[in-house]
C-alpha cells in the first residue's frame, strides 16, 4: 500500500468532519462552473470525481482527497482499479466512505452540494434543480432527479 493510500483513513474522517461553507461560496461554485466549460475533460485530472471534490474543498475547504486519485489513471479501466485499491467497490462506496451517510433525498440537496448521478455522470454539485458534472463529453447538465445520492457540503 502507497503512503497516499495509507493515509485515506485519515483523510475521511477530516473531509467528513468539515462542513462550513466560506464566505463567497456561491461566487466560486459559479466560476468553477464557468471554467469547466472550457476545459476538456481528462482522466484522472479533471473528470467526475476531481471536479465534484476540488469544488468541494475550494467552498467548504478541508483536505485535498483528490491526491489520493489525481493523476493515477488515464482511463476508465484505470480508474476503476485505482478505486478497488483504495477499497472502494463503486463510486457510492467511495462517496459514502469520504462523506459520510447521503442525505434522505436527493431533493433535500441544495446549491453546492455534491451529488451521484445514474446517467454515468458520476458525482457534480447541485445547482438547484440540476446538476452539473464533468463528463468525457464535457460539462454536463442533468435534472436532480437524475441523481440517486446527495450529500451536504
């Protein structure tokens, strides 16, 4: 087991722990949204779950988890392994074990919050009553009713 791996453990428990939002967190959540849209999608780099956790330490700071997965894989295939080496069977394995229990509903979700989509967007954020997310295809918009999972930020 690497060190990054190692100190997931560590990493959990303060990511789960921290949930005060900063001052201007609306301003950041809406220029992060604007950027994406310019840039092109890349595994391990700026994909699903980089966007929705990078987005959720520049609103509510915390650790970097990112760095667990950043830059370990450039594929779909990659990704899945370096997930199962992190002991994460799914995507809402990995978000339960990072954020802690999701919300009752998907509904209660409210702008900044991350979120799991079903469409194969993987995690985004809430922005009211859609999502957004980073997909191979880009910057991606879905219904909140598309997502299965929330969790507060």
């Amino acid at each position: 087991m690497t060190e990054v791996e190692e100190t997931a453990v560590v990493v959990t428990a303060a990511v789960v722990n921290q949930t005060t939002r900063r001052p201007g967190w609306e301003r950041i959540l809406a220029e992060a949204i604007e950027a994406a849209h310019d840039r092109p999608f890349r595994w391990g780099r700026h994909d699903c779950a980089t966007f929705a956790f990078d987005l959720r330490r520049a609103i509510a700071g915390g650790h970097e988890v990112t760095a667990l997965w950043r830059g370990r894989y450039t594929t779909a295939r990659g990704a899945v392994r370096v997930m199962r080496r992190l002991g994460w069977t799914s995507l809402e394995a990995a978000g339960r074990d990072l954020l802690g229990e999701p919300l009752a509903s998907v509904h209660l979700a409210q702008r900044g919050d991350l979120v799991l989509a079903d469409t194969g967007l993987g995690f985004g954020v809430c922005l009211g009553a859609r999502a957004a997310g980073i997909a191979p295809s880009g910057l991606v918009l879905v219904p909140i009713s598309a997502c299965a999972l929330a969790w507060r930020v």
